[in-house]
C-alpha cells in the first residue's frame, strides 16, 4: 500500500489550528466533502492550481501550502485566520 499524501499531515494541523472541520474546508474552498476527507485521508493532495484558493481557505500563504504537500510541515504558518465561528 501506498504512503499517505504528506498534504494530510499539513492540512491536519492548519484545521486543527483554526478549530474547522472537513465540510468547513469544502464550503470555503467550494468543492466537495469527498475531495476534502480524501485529502485528509491522504489519498492524494491538491493541484498545484489550488494552492492560491487553500492558502486563503486556511489563513496561510500558497508557499506553505506547497512546502505542506511536499511534506515540509511548518510549525507557524505565515498568517492566520480567525477561528471558524
């Protein structure tokens, strides 16, 4: 079997950080619960298209989104967004 995307460790933490859900990921990002939870099970990660759209969606940079799918997790993000409410 294969590794898991190392995209599901960054996404994983900056959910965790924000206090959101998948579903909250998938409303912000207008996509689908499934891609969502795929990503979160590590099935696969996103296209380097969407890096821009997750970036704003998890309060961080594209950069930390491309380090994360890469599987350079960052400790501190270079922005945050408020909690979900």
């Amino acid at each position: 079997m294969d590794a898991p995307h190392p995209f599901a460790a960054f996404l994983l933490q900056r959910m965790d950080a924000l206090g959101i859900k998948p579903p909250d990921v998938a409303a912000r990002l207008g996509m689908s619960e499934a891609n969502v939870y795929a990503w979160v099970a590590g099935a696969y990660g996103p296209s380097s298209a969407r890096f821009a759209s997750i970036a704003a969606a998890l309060g961080c940079t594209a950069a930390d989104v491309a380090l994360g799918a890469a599987g350079i997790v960052s400790a501190e993000p270079t922005a945050d967004l408020p909690p979900a409410a």
